[in-house]
C-alpha cells in the first residue's frame, strides 16, 4: 500500500471520529436541555416512542453523561493519537506540536461548539431523533460506566449531592416567563406561584378571626335569626349554643327557608335551628392551606371551624378564602365594601388593623413579613414587643406607622406611609 493511500485512509479515520465525537458533544446537549414538559407531553398524549426513550435516558442523567463522557474521550483520544502519528511521519518529531495544534482547533470547533450550538437551539427534536441511537450506546457501555461509576464512589465515598427541589426549579421557571411578560402574564405567574404557596401557608394565616365571625345563637327567636341571616352577606353561619365559643352546627341560609317553607303555616315559632344546621366541620389552626383544600374537596364542604390545639374557637375558614390566596379577592354581588385600605390625599394610607399582611402586600406590592404575625395589627405588636397608645409611631422594614385608634388592647386604625410612593392596586380613595 502506498504512503499517499495509507496517509489518506487515515485521514478519513480521523474525520469519522471527529464526526463521532461530534454526535457526542451534540447528544449531551440535546438530551440534557430538551424541554422536560414538551418531551411528557408527547410520551403521554401522542404515545411516541422516541419520547419515552428520552424520558427512560432522562431518568439515570448520571448513567447517560458518563457514557457520553466515556465514548467523547474514547474517539477524542483515538483521533488526535492517530493525527500525531501521521504528522509525525510526515515532518519527523515537529508534527508532535502541529498535530496537537490542528487537532485541538479542528476537536474545539467542529466537534464541540458547533456540534453544541446545533443541539441546543434544536434540543427537542434532535433529541427525538437520536434517542434510539443513543440507548444502544448506553447499552452498550454499560460495564465501563458501571465500573467507572463504583470507582468514583469509592474514591469520594459519598453520594452525590441532591439538585435543585422540584419546586424550587418550578418558582424559578415561573419567575423567568413571568419577567418579561404583559400584565396578564404577570397575573398568571402570581397566581401559580401562589399555588405553590398553598402548602406553606396554614389555616390560621388567611382565616377570619372569631372576633369577626358572624355566629347564631341557637336559643334566639327564630323571626330574629331570618331577619340576621338576611341581613347578613354570608350564606353560612356558625350555630352556638351557651357560649359563642361553644359551636354546635352551621346553619345554611337555604336550609332555613327550606324549613320556613315546608311549614305551611309559615310559623317560625317551631323551629328548631339545632335541626336545621348541620353538623360543623373542625379543622386544626395549623392545617396546610392544601390539605384544607383538598379536605374540602373530599368533604363536598366550603366551610369550616377552626380550633386551636386545646379544641378553643379561632376561627372560620371557607373554601373561597382558599381560591381568593391564589387569584386574588372574589367580589361578588353579596359582598360589602370593608373599604380596610385608604389612601389619603397626601399619599399616605389608613387601614384596619385586622387587614391581613398579604391582602396589603398583595394590595400596594409591599413585603411585609407575615411569619409571626398574620394582620398588620399584629405585625405593629410583634415589632415593637408592646400593645402600643394612640399617637405612637413606629418605622418597621422602610415603613412608617401611626396609631390612630384603639379599642381596648385591639389596634383598629392604623396610618402608614413609604419614602417612596407606589401607585395602589383598587385601593379606594378617600379624598
């Protein structure tokens, strides 16, 4: 065989694992930045194969990058030792600098970045079609990478570290979409990322205290328990009997006049409210905002009684206080304007003590912390470790407050301002 001929079959040898290592370098990207949800997707609802394929490489990442590694380096090192050798005998011992020279330009170049670049602007169907290939490889190697894989267990003796928590990666993905979006893209990223919230919040933190509970005494005259119910904006009331804390059912405002109008006499005096209402549902104040949610599912309840640790009144939750933390309030034709948030004409803001700290982050796009303390009220105590007097004055997390009014040891009003104004969200001006 001639030198002319030898020294060509050799040069396709080198372009052959180049274009190997090539397909390697291409593999890695695409498999490893292919859009996990797309390729779910098309496994499930289209029942592709490739698509399971990726999914089953996707599952063992660290089975997948070792064989990549493993077979890159193989042709890597196989092409620029066979380089050398023909450089070598075709200059003498200069084609040593040469050969490394050329090969490193050509491996970086037509192997690497341009192999990477291809993959990752086309990693979803790239991946698609290589899946098949590439399972056979893993197969394949499975002894060298099972082998290298016990040594480098054995050598670091340990596991690796665990990535990224699914939810976390989910908030950070919520976060990019919802960055550079309109108005209605950020909505929908602040109510998913609500969602999430759902199983970090508990019962206590959204709700509605005792104190403003709106409950039925069941030894009251029946006419003057319609005249209540009617009056009042709530379809459900808490049923007492002695004492307010001492909750005994929940009267619906449809089993009542179901009740009045099966009488045909339309007496009242008869009724029984302990017979009308239904038994009350108790839910513990630490319950997760999730679990509480998929209780009520389960349950087909929208209400419940929540109690603390000694069985003690603390409180309703409803499922609609559930919805409303992850779309926002829910006004409907039976609500009344509470008007809790103010804003003043001098760019200050009065509100109600009892307005909770994520309505009014939510409201005027503040982050007051509401790990200790629920209400804005309650922050006021927290921070200043006392019931504080009308007139006092408190600078908490860049924010200022005034006491305006309290009854008793509760803070009903408070008057507060930022250094900077923000433009409010629905607050009702009170100019």
């Amino acid at each position: 065989m001639s030198i002319a001929l030898s020294t060509a079959i050799l040069v396709l040898i080198i372009l052959l694992l180049i274009m190997i290592s090539a397909f390697f370098s291409s593999a890695e990207t695409a498999l490893t930045a292919a859009s996990e949800a797309r390729i779910r997707q098309l496994a499930k609802t289209k029942a592709n194969r490739q698509a399971m394929r990726v999914e089953k490489l996707r599952k063992n990442k660290e089975e997948l990058i070792s064989t990549i590694l493993v077979g890159n380096n193989l042709v890597n090192i196989l092409a620029s030792a066979l380089a050398t050798s023909a450089a070598i005998s075709l200059t003498g011992d200069g084609g040593v600098a040469l050969a490394t020279l050329v090969m490193t330009v050509i491996i970086v170049l037509f192997a690497e970045v341009l192999p990477k670049s291809y993959a990752f602007n086309n990693a979803d169907r790239f991946s698609l079609k290589i899946a098949l290939i590439v399972q056979i490889i893993v197969w394949a190697l499975k002894p060298v990478t099972w082998s290298l894989r016990v040594i480098v267990i054995r050598l670091l003796r340990n596991k690796s570290e665990e990535g990224t928590s699914r939810e976390d990666e989910l908030r950070g993905l919520i976060d990019l979409h919802s960055e550079d979006t309109d108005e209605d893209g950020r909505e929908t990223g602040a109510m998913l990322s609500s969602v999430l919230d759902l199983g970090e919040l508990t019962v206590e933190e959204i709700m509605t205290h005792r104190a403003s509970v709106s409950s039925v005494n069941a030894h009251d005259d029946p006419e003057e328990i319609l005249r209540f119910v009617l009056r009042s904006p709530h379809t459900r009331h808490p049923v007492y009997s002695g004492k307010p804390e001492n909750i005994t059912g929940v009267l619906h405002v449809k089993a009542l006049l179901r009740a009045i109008e099966e009488n045909a006499d339309r007496d009242l005096s008869g009724l029984n409210i302990k017979d009308i209402a239904t038994e009350p549902f108790f839910v513990p104040e630490t319950t997760p905002l999730f679990a509480q949610l998929q209780a009520f599912r389960a349950r087909r309840e929208h209400f419940a009684v929540v109690i603390d640790e000694y069985g003690d009144l603390r409180g309703i939750v409803t499922l609609e206080d559930i919805l409303e933390e992850i779309v926002g309030d829910i006004d409907d034709e039976t609500d009344i304007d509470l008007s809790d948030v103010k804003q003043q004409p001098d760019g200050s803001y009065i509100a109600e003590g009892t307005v909770t700290l994520r309505d009014l982050n939510r409201l005027l796009a503040l982050e007051l912390p509401d790990d200790e303390a629920s209400t804005l009220a309650g922050l006021i105590i927290y921070e200043s470790q006392h019931i504080p007097s009308v007139g006092q004055e408190f600078k908490f997390h860049d924010i200022r407050f005034k006491i305006i009014a309290r009854q008793n040891n509760q803070i009903t009003s408070i008057r507060f301002w930022m250094p900077t104004k923000q433009t409010p969200m629905n607050v009702k001006d009170n100019i």
